[in-house]
C-alpha cells in the first residue's frame, strides 16, 4: 500500500506544479500590464493637471497637427504677399513645444527652414516678436542673456530681468543651453561683461542654488544683519546685502522683509534706495520685487515698457514671449488691480498692425 500512495501523489503533483507555473505566468503578465497601464494613466492625469494648473494665457492647442499647421505657414508665405494673419493667428496660438514640433514638420515636408522663412517673410516688430515665439523657451532666454552680453553695450535691464527671476531650475537650464549654443560659460561671460558687487550678485545668481525653504532660526538674524548693513551704519555694506538677497528662497525673504520693516521702520526697497546706486540698486530691487511676487515685478515691467517716451518693445516682446505660457493671466489681474485698466486696454492703445494683434493673442484676453 504505501508503493501506490507515492505513485498517486507523484502522478498529482506534476500537473498541478505545471498548472500553477503556468497561471503564475500568467499573473506576473498581467500584473506587469496593468502596472503599465496606471503608470500611462498616471502620466496623462499629471500632465492633464500640470495644464490646467498653468496659469500662462497660451495653452497647447487640442487639435494639434504639425504637419498641417506647416502646410497652412507655408501657403501663406507662398506666392505674391504674405498673410500675416494667418501666420500670428496660428503661432500665437499654439504652446511653444507644438511651435517646435511645426518648425519640424516644415523641415520634413518642404526641406526649408521656418524661421529663416518667417525671416524673409515678415519685418519690423511683428518679426521680432513672430521669431522670438519659435525659439525653444530656455534658449530664448539664453539668446537674451547672449545678445545683452554681446551686443553693443551691455543691456543690463535683459541681465537683470532673466537673472532675477528666474527660477533656480530655469536658470541652470539656462547655463546649459547658453554653454550648448554660444560655446562659453554664462558666468564666465557675465564676469566678462560687468564689474564690482553687481558682478558678485549676478555670479551668485547665475548658480540658480538658492536655499529652500524658511530657516526660522535665522529670519530675525538675516534682517538685522541688513540693517545693521545699511540703515544703522554710515556707508553700506554691499557684501551683506548681496549674500543675503542672492542666497535665501524667496519665501525666506518675504519673511525676512516683513521682520526688517518692524526693525527698521520702512520696507526694504527704500533702504536699498537710500543705500545703493546704479546697476546693483537695480538688480536688489528686482531680486527683492522678485521675492515678493514675480507677477507683480512683470506687471510693472511691462506698463514701463508702454509708458515711456516711445515704447520699449524689445522689452515688451521679451515679457509678453517669455510669460505668455508661465504666468500671464497672473500678471493681467496684477495689472488691472494696481493701474485700473487692462492690460490688453493697454496695449491697444501703445501699439497697432499686426504687431498689435500678435501682442493681444499672447496677452489672452480683456479683463
């Protein structure tokens, strides 16, 4: 008896080891599927999220077709004219990652250049703007940086500007993309280009390794150490300012304001005002309006840019290109709140042809 107990659990067992090494496999691969596929889903509801979540006026167009998008740019660039409309209605209407997936699609379907068309097509301003929304975002940034460093004359507006408010990630983005293109260092041309403790403070920007978060312990610290710096002192001493403004998060220095207005009896940019003169009062005042709000910074930026004798569109271009996607609808509720008109309003009044009708596609709206 004890032979065939053997023989029958021998007999068994082979197929249900079989069995269940077969649905394993079966498990495992479907496991592995569905992982797959809630990771995909995950990605779509993320990027899904991460658009609506922008706050930019230009958002990716739904029905995207590259290739389509490049046969309707070069119908109307083809033949006697050009249609302009047709051009600024399409590209300011696309995200600049779809602009760059036309420019593509053009390459591939008729062998030419896009942005050497649009070149050859357009002129004046609406071609300045039209040829800043092809760049890729960070290398249009770069490009800036690169044309203010370069350029006849330093434009140190475009240097402050970008360094001091970009974001960490952005600005180090930007020191690849400028290495990529122009073949030097940004930090090794700014230094190049500029002197003294407005060198320093753009050098320490140009790392993009500002601390995060708040360090409590040093709030109360950092904001009578820039008293003691300036307004308590005869003379100022620059190297303070500028380690404190150009090191901590934004959200440190906010706190850090709000405590040296109770120390000092005033905000900050007055004592900067009383303190530092030229390019570095600049640069710490944008740094410190920077910290405060970016939107805010641009809003004034911009009604500047409008409301000066002659309208500085280099600068206009930069803002509306550079935000249109970031956080233009944050600046336009900025705008309206502190000058009590729109910012589309604005610009209708400042600027008018083609130009104009691009700069209110990018602005997005009256509000």
């Amino acid at each position: 008896m004890p032979s065939p107990r053997r023989f029958l659990v021998a007999s068994t067992s082979l197929p249900l080891t079989a069995g269940w090494g077969w649905n394993l496999s079966v498990y495992v691969g479907l496991f592995t599927v569905l992982l797959v596929l809630m990771g995909l889903l995950l990605w779509m509801l993320l990027k899904q999220l991460r658009n609506s979540a922008s706050r930019g006026s230009v958002k990716p167009f739904v029905n995207f077709n590259a290739k389509h998008d490049a046969e309707v740019l070069r119908k109307a660039m083809k033949g006697i004219g050009t249609d302009e409309d047709a051009i600024l209605m399409l590209l300011a209407a696309r995200s600049n990652g779809q602009r760059q997936e036309i420019k593509a699609a053009y390459k591939k379907a008729f062998g030419k250049d896009l942005v050497k068309d649009l070149r050859s097509e357009l002129g004046g301003k609406l071609e300045d703007l039209i040829v800043a929304l092809m760049y890729p975002s960070i290398l249009y940034d770069a490009h800036e940086l690169h044309k203010a460093i370069k350029g006849v004359g330093t434009e140190d507006e475009v240097l402050i500007e970008i360094m001091a408010s970009r974001t960490c990630d952005e600005i180090k983005d930007i020191a690849k993309a400028y290495k990529k293109e122009y073949g030097s260092k940004l930090e090794k041309d700014i230094m190049g280009d500029t002197s003294g403790h407005y060198q320093r403070l753009l050098v320490i920007l140009a790392q993009g390794n500002r601390e995060e978060g708040v360090d409590e312990s040093r709030v109360e610290k950092d904001a009578k150490e820039l008293f003691a710096a300036g307004e308590e002192k005869f003379g100022t001493d620059e190297d303070k300012f500028i380690n404190i403004l150009g090191n901590r998060s934004a959200e440190h220095l906010r706190r850090v304001f709000d405590a040296y207005k109770k120390i000092a009896g005033c905000d900050i940019e007055e004592s900067i005002k009383d303190e530092c003169t030229g390019n570095l009062e600049a640069l710490l005042m944008a740094v410190v309006k920077c910290a405060k709000s970016v939107p805010a910074y641009f809003a004034e930026s911009v009604r500047e840019s409008m409301r000066r004798a002659g309208t500085d569109d280099e600068t206009l271009i930069r803002i509306m290109v550079s935000r249109s996607e970031r956080d233009m609808l944050d600046i336009r509720a900025v705008y309206k709140k502190k000058y009590g008109e729109s910012l589309y309003s604005t610009i209708q009044e400042d600027t008018d042809g083609d130009y104009q009708k691009a700069l209110l596609y990018l602005c997005g709206g009256n509000d």
